[in-house]
C-alpha cells in the first residue's frame, strides 16, 4: 500500500503522464503507446484519485468525462466580444483589403501579416484563470454565448490546463479562441456509423461538430471525434505580446494546439502565394477549410486600425469559390453494404468539383431520394462535404427531361436477387441473406481492417478477389488459404502473397475489443467493443449474456444490447466463430477484464444517483466497473447497492421499497478498498 505522500506523487505523475499522451494522439497524431496502456494509465490514476479524499480533481484528465447532463445552456458574457470576419473572395479584394490598411496607417511600405488556415468549425471562446480551464463558450451574438464547458472538457486537444513552462508566466486570466473541428477521416468514419445504425448522416463536418457541441450530456461530446485549434486571444490579464505571431507561438508553448500552417508574410504578395498554394493543397488537408485568413501581424498596428460593424479592420476571411456545381444524373444504381442496407447512389457526367473530377454521389435512402424526387436524367446541384461521396443539394427541376420516372427502390436485392425488407422504425431497406456476396465482400474487408484483425493487404479489392474465385466464404476461411492459389491471382507474386499470408497468420491472436469489433455486429464501434471487452472474459461469456446483463453495462443500451443477442442467435454466426477457433484464432482478453473478474466488486451491481462528493458520478462508475461491479441506471431486484450523493431523487425512494442497501460515498469507497 502506497502511503498518502506516495499517492499523490503518483496521482501527479499519471495526471502528467496522460496529458503528455493526449497529446501526443490528439495534438500531434503520433501516440506512443497503445489505447490499452492508456486506459491503464486512466484507470490507474481514477482509482488514486478516488482513494484520496478531498483531492483537487481541478485539471485532471480524469474530469474530461463524466459530468451529468444538462437541462439547458446557460449563457456566457464574453469578456471581450468576439468579432467575425470581412471576406475576399479574389486577389483583386486581397489588394484592396491591403491598400485600404496603408491608406488608414499612412504609409508607403509593405505591411507584415500573418496567413493562417481557415477552418471550418465551431468559434469559440475559452476562459483560463490561473493557467486553469473554468469556461468553455460558443461564439453565440459574439456577447453572449453559450457555456458549454462540459462538453468543451472532454476535447482531448484543449488543455485543461496550461504546460508548465518555467520560461513564461501564466497569466491570471486570458481568453483563448480558436476553431473546433472534425477531421474529415474520423468524421467519414463517423457518418457511416450513423448511417449503420440508422441514423440520419451530417451534411459535412462543420455540421457534425456543432452538433457535437450541442449535445446537453457530455458523455455524447466525448464519444465525438472534436479536434481544436486556436487562432487568437480575447481579454488577457498579466501577459502582454507585440505581435499576433507572438501569441501564436506562445500559445503553442502554454501547450495549446496552433495550426502548423501559419506563418508570418513580408506583405500582401506572399499572402496571396500562401491563398493560391494553400488552394492547390486544400484537397490533401486531413480537415475541411474554407478559405485562408490574413491578420495584420503588429499588435500596435491592429488597435490603431480598429473594427468596423462587427469586424475587425485589420484582418480578411480571404474564401475559395464554394465547391458546388450541376451536373446530369445518368443513372441511379443500389450498392449494397456489409449489413445489407441498400444504398441508392447517383451515377453522374464527371464534373470538377473543389479541386477533384467527381462522378457518384450518395442519395442516402428511400425517405432521402423521394424528398429530393432525383430521378435519372435530370440536372442536379451536387456538393462535396468534406471527404465524403459528394451529394445532391438539389435538383434543378426546369431541367428535367420529359418522361423521367420518379425512383423506386427494388424490392430484391441487386446483388443476390432475395427479397428485400424495410424493417419498422428504420430508413434504411436491407438484404436479409446472410450468404448475399456483397456482404460477404464487406464483412471479409471489415474483419480484416485496421480496427478490427489488422491484416494489411486484405482490403476490399483483395475480399472481391477471394468471394468471386469461392477461394473464402467467411473470415475463417483466411486461415487456410493455401499459397499456390494465392500465387494463381493477378498482381499476386511471391513477394506479396507471403505478406499477405504472413500478416494472417500474425492476426490469430487479436485483443478481444478488436475482435469484437472485427467482427461486425450492428452498434457495436469500436467504441463499444472496448466496452464490451473491458466487462466480458471472452466471446463465449458475450455469446451467453442476455439483454438484461448487457443494458446492466454502462453505455450499452437497449438497442446495442439487442444487436449483440441478434447476432449471436443468427446460427450462420455462430458457425463462423466455431470455425475461427478451430482456425485457431484465439482473442486475448484485455488487462481491464481479467481485473475485472477477480475485482473486488465482481458480482456485486451498484446504481449511483445523486451528486457525488469526491468524483462524477461517471468516474464512480467506471471505478466499479474497472473493480469488476456491475452498473445498472435503474433500480431493479438484482441491484446490491444504491449509492446516494446530495439530492438523490425518486431512486432512495425505489431502493426503500425493494429493500436494497443504500450507502454514501465514503461506503462505497471502502467497499473498492476491501471488496
Ligand atoms: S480570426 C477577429 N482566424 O471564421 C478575428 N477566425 O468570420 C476573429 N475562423 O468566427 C476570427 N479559422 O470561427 C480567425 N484562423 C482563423 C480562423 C477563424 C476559422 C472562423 C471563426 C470566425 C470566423 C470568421
């Protein structure tokens, strides 16, 4: 047993240990370790600082999750009002923009800017006091915005406290300001979670992050791909800078997030270069941006330049021409995904499109299609969000060809030809064969993606490649490809087929989230699979849990729970695991569930309600699952213990009546110690 100065030593190492790591991941894309030795690391460090009362959780990362959910917003006055910016939108606006600033400052010579990137995400404005996040707000009229400072806490890439950096001094109070975003890989892959799970995609990443940030439970925020940069300050006490590039810099040394992408510019040319080269590049960005932005880069210059309505005069929202355009739908084709949704998506006359020739776009599903009536041949508007399948905005109605016909889904699947269904409460039409060649393709490629078994060389041309020849039929027919035939396959050589069979062979032992994941059961992300591995030993344990013990499992919930039973009561699924095993594909359960069982809460299911005095309540959750307890959101026979804080509510009131133990905090904290 530690001793309590032990402890916090500890607590204080972890605490710097994991911000290095966030940022590292969410800063500079480049983790060190693995999400299992960090969620080691945070399970480590909960479990210290729920060891030690009246521990100051103020900046921890701990507290980046877990706080309850909101009624509604409250407002936040800006110390400082945040500005928006006048736009360009050519370099003959640029130079005016130039010429109206030296006419202001009356001066001959060349002004220095600063450029940065654009980026199209979400204004807004965060207070630090002492080096210590305390409010997080949305731009809002640039008064008053919204305070969404629990969402705000769980963005990885926002410190929830400044770097110590002995060289500069922290300032009392400083308002940061930047942009946040969704990358547009993470966001893709977001989109079509959503799109799997039935629900209705974003329109683009700026969408997607604002809605983000409008959720009233932060645990949503956190499940959230955000990212941040910030590009400014607002009010600031007891720091004081030169020039913009200097709080740029500065603000990297505090430890916040600055777009690598700026630079200082010897005067409005060189702004100009960077617009035009920027634009050029725009379509290798890992996030969507809208245009550059050039800022006068001398402080003193800018207050003597001022603002006009609402926008400062000396900066420029410099945009790119929005990447709309028409085209002419050819033909509408059904593409069939790996859980057998039908898919209508647009075959148009190639067209550019910001940067790229563009030929497909995603009609979504039949309520989609039918609301925007596209038929074939008609001229559409299409437009590319981020990354994604461009899609239609429109159809320009007066265009339409005589005799065109409104769409129909088709009622059999274009792939096997069975029936197709349209289940209740979905808007999704599936192919119900499991055996359909499309999703066999799909399922192959996911299986061995790199979330799931990770087999480099087997993406999805290499599964069409092996479904067509009948080489496999299921992921566990990987296992006993034999070589000569892999050698028979156009553009397989030695070289490569040994790789291939090589990096097979090195999946048989997979961690059991990925596994999980690999897969393919509907709901389940990955996310959800490192949930799952964490509370079960193994896939036979999952196999055999009902929805009941499912639900009881912190963030699953009725629908994932009901997934999961699904796709272990399909027989076609169950052979297919059989099959792995006599492969000899063996998951390795993760360190989290192997504590887990033998923790000194296994079998014992808490409810928690109330405020909690030492931790959220999401933290008190997590330490009794990471303890091996149960959690269940509703008190129910079964339940062992009811853990109160201040203002419970109508659960004391249900444990009373069913006779369930209720304890406080500092009971259940014993319990963690003794089991
Ligand atoms: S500076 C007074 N810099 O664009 C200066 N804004 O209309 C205020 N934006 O609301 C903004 N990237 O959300 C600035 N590098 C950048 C930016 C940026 C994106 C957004 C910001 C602002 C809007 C301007």
């Amino acid at each position: 047993m530690m001793d309590k100065a032990e402890t916090i030593r500890r607590i204080e190492a972890l605490r710097a240990e994991i911000d290095h790591h966030n940022r590292r991941y969410y800063q500079l894309d480049d983790p060190e370790v693995s999400d299992a030795a960090y969620d080691r690391l945070m399970r480590e460090l909960a479990e210290l600082e729920a060891s030690v009362p009246s521990l100051d959780l103020t900046g921890s990362p701990t507290q980046r999750v877990g706080a309850a959910p909101l009624e509604k917003f409250g407002t936040v006055t800006h110390l400082t009002p945040m500005l928006s910016l006048a736009n360009a939108f050519s370099h003959e606006e640029m130079l005016e923009f130039d010429g109206r600033i030296r006419r202001l400052l009356d001066t001959e010579g060349p002004i220095g800017y600063v450029v940065e990137l654009k980026m199209d995400g979400v204004a807004v404005n965060l207070l630090y006091e002492d080096g210590l996040l305390v409010k997080g707000a949305t731009r809002g009229d640039g008064e008053h915005g919204e305070d969404i400072t629990q969402n705000i806490r769980t963005i990885r890439s926002i410190p929830l406290k400044f770097k110590a950096n002995p060289g500069i001094a922290v300032p009392a109070r400083i308002e940061i300001r930047g942009e946040i975003y969704m990358k547009t890989e993470p966001f893709r892959r977001f989109n079509r979670r959503r799109l799997e799970a039935g629900e209705p995609p974003f329109a683009n990443p700026r969408n997607a992050a604002a809605g983000s940030l409008r959720q009233l439970d932060p645990q949503i925020t956190a499940r959230r791909p955000l990212d941040f940069f910030c590009y400014g300050i607002g009010h600031v006490e007891g720091a004081s800078f030169a020039s913009h590039w200097e709080i740029l810099q500065t603000l990297k040394d505090w430890g916040f997030p600055v777009n690598e992408r700026a630079g200082r510019a010897a005067d409005i040319r060189e702004c100009i270069a960077f617009y035009d080269k920027t634009e050029a590049g725009r379509e290798e960005l890992p996030y969507e941006i809208d245009g550059v932005v050039v800022k006068v880069d001398a402080l003193a210059l800018q207050d003597a330049l001022g603002a006009v309505s609402r926008s400062p005069r000396w900066a420029i929202a410099c945009k790119y021409q929005p990447t709309q355009e028409q085209t002419v739908v050819r033909k509408i084709d059904v593409q069939v995904g790996r859980t057998g949704v039908l898919t209508p998506v647009a075959i148009m006359e190639p067209v550019h499109l910001g940067g790229v020739v563009v030929s497909r776009a995603t009609l979504h599903n039949e309520d989609e299609i039918k609301k925007k009536d596209v038929r074939e041949g008609d001229t559409v508007v299409i437009q590319r969000a981020g990354d994604v399948i461009p899609e239609v905005v429109k159809v320009i109605v007066e265009k339409r060809p005589d005799g065109a016909k409104p769409f129909q889904m088709p009622d059999t699947c274009p792939v096997c030809g069975s029936k197709v269904v349209r289940l209740e409460g979905e808007v999704g039409t599936r192919c119900l064969e499991f055996d359909c060649p499309a999703q066999i393709k799909l399922r192959l490629a996911h299986f061995a993606s790199r979330g799931g078994l990770d087999i480099e060389g087997m993406g999805e041309a290499m599964a069409n490649i092996l479904v067509d020849s009948g080489t496999v039929k299921d992921p566990s027919d990987l296992y006993k490809i034999p070589r000569e035939r892999l050698l028979t396959f156009e553009r397989m050589g030695e070289k490569s087929t040994d790789n291939l069979l090589s990096a097979i062979d090195r999946s048989r032992k997979p961690p059991l989230d990925r596994f999980l994941y690999a897969l393919g059961i509907r709901h389940v992300g990955e996310h959800m699979a490192r949930v799952l591995a964490a509370r079960f030993e193994g896939v036979e344990a999952l196999m055999t849990a009902t929805e009941e013990d499912l639900i009881a499992v912190q963030d699953v919930g009725p629908e994932v729970a009901a997934a999961i039973v699904s796709y272990f009561a399909n027989p076609s699924n169950r052979r297919m695991i059989e099959k792995l095993t006599a492969a000899g594909v063996e998951p390795q359960a993760t360190a989290g569930s192997r504590a887990a069982a033998s923790g000194p809460l296994s079998g014992k299911t808490f409810v928690f309600t109330g405020t909690l005095g030492r931790m959220t309540r999401s933290a008190a959750k997590t330490l009794a699952l990471s303890l091996g307890g149960q959690v269940s959101e509703t008190v129910k026979k079964g339940v062992d213990y009811v853990v109160a804080g201040a203002d419970p509510g109508s659960k004391l009131a249900k444990a009373g009546k069913l006779g369930i133990p209720v304890i406080d905090e500092e009971q259940f904290i014993k319990l963690t110690e003794e089991g």
